[in-house]
C-alpha cells in the first residue's frame, strides 16, 4: 500500500453523505486533520488524520477511525492497545479543513501509553529553549 488514502474517486462509495464530503477541504493527499479532545474535560489527546472512509466509518461506530499516514492502512483506536474511543461529537470547522472529534478516551490516546500525546514535551515560553 502506498500510504495514500484511496483517491477521492475511489472513496466515492463510502457512505458519506455527499453534503459532508463536499464541504470538506483536503490536503493533497485526501486528508483532513482531526483534532481528538476529551469531551468533558476539554484535554486535547491527539491529532490524527481523516479521509472520506475514515470520517464515515467513525460517524457510523462511533469508534475512532483514522488513516495511518505511516502504515497506508486504516485504524481504530484502541483495536490493538484497548485504549478505545467511543465518539461522543463530531465537528467540521468553519473553512471545512479541520475535524474536532470529541471522545470518551479509555486509557492512554497516545501510541507511547501516554494519556495524551503531548503530555512529553512541552516547549518553554521564555525564548531560551531551556527547560522551564
């Protein structure tokens, strides 16, 4: 597989409502960032990547699915870790070019264990580039 989602014309068969698809503005590579937050408290956990299938198949299972930009392949989360996500809300932005997929997250959503993944490596706001 060469890492790349189906072509937008080969994901026309995937049971998304045409009114979603047509607002959504993809990258070069048919995909759309989602932004996975924690829907009570408000916590980002972390952003993945969506085309036509993967946004289709999370709003019809309620189970987050996204496209691995690394393996070419689809996954859900948590189908290996158990580290799931039950969907609670989806929202297209106001240009259509980013998702905000709110989740009841089970577990670490980062791929490290880690609950979210920028829980590792905060930046410093000073401008030295040193620890804070």
């Amino acid at each position: 597989m060469s890492g790349r989602p189906p072509t937008e014309e080969a994901a026309s068969g995937t049971g998304l409502d045409p009114g979603i698809a047509a607002r959504l503005k993809r990258n070069p590579d048919g995909l759309v960032p989602a932004v996975v937050q924690q829907h009570d408290t408000g916590e980002v956990l972390m952003l993945a990547w969506m085309d036509d299938e993967a946004l289709a198949r999370t709003l019809r299972t309620r189970a987050g699915t996204y496209w691995s930009r690394s393996r070419g392949e689809y996954w859900v989360k948590g189908a290996t870790s158990g580290n799931v996500q039950r969907v609670v809300s989806v929202a297209l932005d106001c240009d259509g070019d980013t998702l905000l997929v709110k989740v009841d997250q089970a577990g670490g959503a980062c791929h490290t264990g880690d609950r979210t993944c920028f829980d590792a490596d905060p930046l410093p706001l000073d401008g030295t580039g040193g620890p804070r």
